[in-house]
C-alpha cells in the first residue's frame, strides 16, 4: 500500500504477479480510502486477510499526513498477523512502474512549488535522491532526461520530457518488493521519508507557563 501521493493505492501480490489492484486519487482522503481499498482487493482477489504473509508500505518522500495513514494502517496490519512490515521509497516505486532503460528521473508533486525527485540509471536503480527542491533548481541538472510523475506535469517549464504514469499504483511497489525480496535483499524499515520539517511547528521565544 502506499499513501505519499495523492494516490491511495492497495495491491495484492502472490510472489510472482498481482492478483488485484485498487488506486484512488484523492489527496484530502486518503484516511477514509485506504480501508475499503484493501477490503476491496482482498475481496477481487478472493482471499481472507489472514492469508497475507507480508506487507509492503511507501515510505515516501511525501506529506505528513498522507504517508502517516499509510504506514500506520501496515504497522497495524503487520502487529495485528505477525507478519514483517517492509519499507520502500515511493520514488522507486514509481521508477519500477515506468520501465525506462537509459538515465531518468522521477518527480512527485511536494507541494510549496517543490517536487520530491530521485534520479535512476534504470527501473530498478537509483544513483541520486531522494530529495526536495524546486523545480527550476533542478531542471540544469536533470536536462536531457525524461521526468516520470506528477511533479514533472506539474512543471513543464522545468521538466519538459514528462513520462507516465502520473501516480504510483500498488501493484508496481509489490512488484518490486517481491524482486527484492526473493534475492534475498532487505528492504527499508517502514518509517517515514519526510526530507522537511512539518508546517507546523512551535513558535519562537515560545514562553511555557505551568500552573502554580
């Protein structure tokens, strides 16, 4: 499952395809989405909860609290089945889904005029990234090169080679995890990839005041 961007999207792999897929594009809703969509999978896949072995969440980069509903619903799941939680960069997944050879990049949509992007030799490799940045920042250094992801069709003054997809599906992120995970690879923890501080934080020359 992942929840970074604004696609809330739950996928079902048996270790070799996917079974079922669900995304949603909803960037406001991804608390109210992502339970029916497993429930939905589950239920095109004709399985039971339980049979899950393991669970594959997107670390991001992304907003606060998309990504945390992602990755508090896995921790859930992984506690509730005793079954390990993995870990992986939205970005790869992404990377994974665009099935590009040569050189490229990926850019989702960071918000405040800034892209969340990495850059990849090919679907499966990242050689630079993580990172924010605004697009004009970035477009010398990634001229040349096809951007895949929202952030590059949000830019295309900066981006001018946009591939797709737009946003992830779970199915591409499962894909690659199971990949990983059968050569014996071990996959990220399943803790946020924030790369900036929240919006809200304490204000300066904060004064507290305790009760006497």
């Amino acid at each position: 499952m992942d929840t970074a961007t604004p696609a809330v999207t739950v996928a079902l792999h048996d270790g070799t395809r996917v079974v079922a897929e669900c995304v949603q594009v909803d960037a406001r809703r991804h608390g109210e989405l992502l339970l029916p969509a497993v429930d939905r999978v589950l239920a095109d896949a004709g399985v039971k909860l339980d049979a899950v072995t393991d669970v594959v969440v997107g670390v991001g980069p992304g907003p606060y609290t998309g990504l945390r509903v992602g990755l508090v619903t896995a921790a859930t799941f992984g506690s509730a089945l005793s079954v390990p939680v993995h870990g992986l960069c939205t970005l790869d997944g992404l990377a994974y889904a665009a099935g590009l050879e040569g050189p490229f990049a990926v850019a989702t949509d960071a918000r405040r005029k800034e892209v969340y992007w990495a850059r990849y030799e090919d679907a499966r490799t990242r050689t630079e990234g993580p990172s924010v940045d605004r697009p004009a920042d970035i477009a010398d250094q990634l001229a040349g090169l096809p951007v895949v992801g929202a952030g590059a069709v949000l830019y295309p003054e900066a981006f001018p080679d946009a591939r797709g997809p737009e946003h992830l599906a779970a199915g591409a992120l499962a894909g690659l995890a199971a990949e990983r995970l059968a050569a014996g690879e071990e996959l990220l923890p399943p803790q946020p990839l924030y790369l900036r501080r929240p919006d809200a934080q304490v204000p300066k020359n904060y004064k507290v005041v305790t009760p006497k």
